[in-house]
C-alpha cells in the first residue's frame, strides 16, 4: 500500500498554513477597524432583584466589518489578545462608554455604572491600564464611581499577586472591580477573599441548566453563599427565562442580566430603556 504519510502530511501544512494566513487576514483588518471606527459598543442591563430597576450595564464591544459583516467578540478578542491590539480595543471602549455615560448622565437619565471588559494580559502590563482609565475619566468628566471593570476568573486567578495588586490600586483610583465568568476558573477561597472587589459575576454555563441539573444548582448556591460570606453582590449571567430568574431569587441572588430582561443593546436602545425607566 502506498503510505499516507506525506499527502496527509501535505494537507495538515496547507490547513495550517490557511490557518495562520486567515488569522492574519483577521489581525490585518482588525487593526483596520480600530482605525477606521468599525467598532461600537452595545449594551446589557443589569438589574437588581429586590428593586427590578435597573442599576448598571455592560459594554459589549462589536465589530461590524465591511468586508466581513459582524464579527463575534468571541472570535476576535482572542485575535486581539495574540496580536496586542486587545489594549487599542479596551482603551477604545474605554473611552466610548465613559462618554457615552456621562453623556446620558448629563441628560437627566438615572445614574448607573458602565462595566467595561478587561483582558488578563492588561492586568500583567497594567500600567497602560491605570493611565488609560485615568485619561478617560479626565475627558469625559465622568465620577469615577460610574466606571467598573470586569476580568474574567481565570485571568484574575493566573497570576493571583499581580492582579489582586492591580485590583487594589483601581479600588485606590475609585473604580471598582468584578469577578467575571465564575465558576469557571478553579479558585480557592483563600484567595478570592484576598480580592478586593465589590462584585462575583456567576458564569452563564451555570445558570443554562440550573432548573434541571441539580450539580448546578448547587454549585450556584455554594456560590452565592460564599459571597455573602465575603460581602460580595452576586451577579447571575444569562439568564433567559422566568425559571431561571425565580430559581435565582430563591437562592439569593442579588442581580440577574440576561436576555429574559433585555440583549445586549445598542446605545440608542439602551438609552430609551433608561429613559423610560424600564424594570422587571
Ligand atoms: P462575557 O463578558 O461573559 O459577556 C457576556 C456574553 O453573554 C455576551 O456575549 C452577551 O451577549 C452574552 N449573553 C448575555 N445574556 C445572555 C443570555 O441570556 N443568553 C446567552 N446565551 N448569552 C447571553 P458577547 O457580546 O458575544 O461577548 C462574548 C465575550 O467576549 C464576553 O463574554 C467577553 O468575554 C468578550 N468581550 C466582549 N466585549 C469585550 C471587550 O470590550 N473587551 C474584552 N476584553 N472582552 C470582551
Ligand atoms: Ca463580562
Ligand atoms: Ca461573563
Ligand atoms: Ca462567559
């Protein structure tokens, strides 16, 4: 028989090849679209359970390409990231959402914070960070209680020290800080409790089946009871459905953000939902 080492071997290059080639293509064009204003950042309400108002919102970013249509966060963040164009990208919705709710602020809409997402590779180098938050306070005007960040558990947990630091000298500079996707990132409590945060967002996967998967449910009540324990508010992800929504009230969950009360929206949309003074 002939061997299949070589054709096979051929095609895995050419695969990698296309791979790496599409991954600079999209590199290209993402530094493109930094430049080119391609970006926007949308936004999702969070509300609180005991009130049902409304009492702050993520950022979200998006791209919308013209050669590619919209591109998913999922699939080019990890692009930035590579690339180190993660820093233009976050300094970007840095400066949008501060302006934009100082904006909104100043038209007599309800004061909410605005959480912006963080890579762990800003935390490492977080320097640039700090002076670009700072900057954009600066230009906008916005009270600095009104900006959050929120870094995933996973990066916050890689290098503990460091980010706890970091975390430390935003609290100092009066931006708080969330825990984001948590769960998900294998921390121990001794650490977590060395945070100095205001804020654990539960990680969605964990909220999709708490109704029927009882591992679930009782991960995502092991959660909100260790964050009382460390006064922390509890934020539950995804949530989708009345279900969801009354099975994490019956767990203490402090707020919930999710389609069920509203998607991601654009700043338009986000604006007449605060303007109409929209709640649970
Ligand atoms: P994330 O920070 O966990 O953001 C929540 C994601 O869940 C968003 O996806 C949001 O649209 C989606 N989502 C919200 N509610 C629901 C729901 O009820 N059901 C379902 N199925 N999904 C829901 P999105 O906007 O596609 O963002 C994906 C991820 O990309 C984010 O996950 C975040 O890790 C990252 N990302 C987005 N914007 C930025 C950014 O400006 N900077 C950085 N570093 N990462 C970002
Ligand atoms: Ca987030
Ligand atoms: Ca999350
Ligand atoms: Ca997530």
């Amino acid at each position: 028989a002939k061997s299949q080492g070589p054709a096979t071997l051929q095609m895995f290059n050419k695969e990698m090849s296309t791979r790496a080639a599409k991954t600079l293509s999209l590199q290209n064009r993402l530094r493109r679209a930094v430049e080119n204003a391609e970006l926007s950042a949308h936004y999702q309400p969070q509300v609180d359970l005991s009130t049902g108002a409304v009492i702050g919102m993520e950022a979200l970013v998006r791209w919308q390409s013209p050669e590619l249509g919209m591109v998913s966060p999922a699939d080019f963040i990890p692009v930035a990231e590579e690339s180190g164009l993660i820093d233009a990208v976050c300094e970007f919705m840095l400066d949008v959402c501060a302006h934009q709710n100082k904006e909104w602020q100043d038209q007599g809409l309800p004061a909410i914070p605005v959480a912006v997402n963080v890579s762990g590779r800003q935390f490492q180098y977080a320097r640039r960070l700090l002076s670009a938050c700072e900057r954009v306070l600066a230009t906008s005007g916005l009270d600095r209680r009104w900006l959050e960040l929120e870094l995933t558990e996973s990066s916050a947990m890689r290098d503990a020290d460091n980010a706890i630091a970091v975390v430390q000298q935003l609290k100092e500079m009066g931006i708080g800080c969330a825990i984001d996707d948590f769960g998900t990132g294998y921390s121990s409590l001794s650490v977590l409790k060395r945070f100095p945060i205001q804020k654990l967002k539960i990680d969605r996967s964990f909220v999709m089946d708490i109704t029927t998967d009882p591992n679930d449910a009782a991960i995502v009540d092991a959660i909100v009871a260790m964050a009382k324990a460390l006064k922390l508010k509890v934020v539950a992800e995804g949530v989708e459905n009345q279900e969801h929504l009354d099975f994490l009230r019956g767990l203490g969950a402090d707020q919930i953000q999710g389609y069920f009360f509203s998607r991601p929206l654009p700043a338009d949309g986000m604006r007449q939902l605060l303007a109409e003074g929209r709640k649970l």
